[in-house]
C-alpha cells in the first residue's frame, strides 16, 4: 500500500514539474532575455574604459614574481557579477508593447535613462500598461532567466566582441527567442 502512494506521489509530481517547465510564456521569457542584455550593455557602457582590474593567480611564482593581468572593469567578471544582481530592478520600466503593423508583442522599455535626451521618449499609444503585475511577471522572468543562465550570461558578455548577443543569448543558449537565421532557413 505504502509502495503505491509513493508511486502515486512521484507521478503527480511530474506531472506538475513537467507542466510547468512548459507552460514558459515566450514573449514574456524572449523580452526578459533582450532586457537583461539591453541593461547590462548600457550598464557596461557607462564604465570607464580605461578603468581595469587584477585578475589571476595572485600566489608568488619560485622566482617571486607574481603572474597576474589587468582586464578591462567594465568586462571583467567581477563586474558583471555585479550587475547581474541588479539587473532585475529595472524591469518595472518595460511594458507590453504591440507593433502596429505586425501586432507582435514584446515587452520593451518605455521610460528614458537619465542620461538621454527628452526626443527618446517612445510613443506611448502602442504600449500596454497592465499595471504592476505586468512589470512584477517580467521581473520574476527576468530573475528566473539570471538564477539558470547566470554563468552564461557573464561568459556572453564577458567576451571583447559584441555582435549578436541578444540572438547568442536568447535565441542560442535559452532558446525563447527565434532566431532569425533558423527561421530564414526553414522557409
């Protein structure tokens, strides 16, 4: 008897876990990835570039040198790190917004950094703004997407090069966006 309830038990919580790692919104995962990639990059831009870090080994060699390198901050782990822990807090300035002549939906970022100008203010007639749960569902994506992808995240941005990240990232390694060079291929 005891044997078929744990039977019982382990079927029904696999069910649940397996529904719920399905039931991801795409637009709302695909949004949360492009967001993190937007903010870090704008976080990474407003570093000093002449601003480094010591990196490495910092035990004496036999010879009594001591083998370390200087990275850039604005790339460098550490940092990324960082700003990793934040990123998410940033999300409650995105909101639904609606292509007019697509109508595809992502959300995307509505109110302007401090440092643009007044013209960077988006029009607003596309945007839906559902109130705070909307921004509190992009948040918890957003936090989702930092806990599982984290080393991933820092090993993307960490590179020199900066092409195609949003596609590497979202598309690539998480898989909630589509890429575009796939989706050219299938048709």
């Amino acid at each position: 008897m005891t044997a078929w309830v744990i039977q019982m038990m382990v079927m029904v919580l696999s069910v649940f876990t397996g529904s719920s790692q399905g039931k991801r919104d795409k637009v709302l995962y695909c949004s949360a990835c492009k967001a993190i990639v937007d903010e870090l990059n704008h976080s990474i831009s407003q570093v000093d570039p002449k601003k480094t870090i010591n990196v490495g080994s910092f035990r004496l060699n036999p010879d009594g040198t001591m083998k370390d390198k200087k990275v850039p901050f604005a790339r460098s782990e550490t940092h990324l790190s960082e700003l990793l822990d934040g990123v998410c807090n940033s999300m409650s300035d995105y909101a639904l917004y609606v292509d007019p002549i697509t109508q595809h939906k992502q959300y995307r970022r509505f109110a302007p950094r401090s440092s643009a100008s007044t013209d960077d203010f988006p029009d607003f007639k596309n945007f839906q703004f559902d109130g705070p749960e909307a921004s509190n569902d992009l948040k918890f994506a957003c936090e989702t997407l930092v806990e599982e992808l984290e080393e991933e995240i820092i090993s993307v941005l960490s590179r020199d090069r900066q092409e195609n990240v949003h596609e590497e990232l979202c598309s690539r390694v998480s898989d909630y966006c589509e890429d575009s060079s796939r989706a050219n291929e299938e048709l």
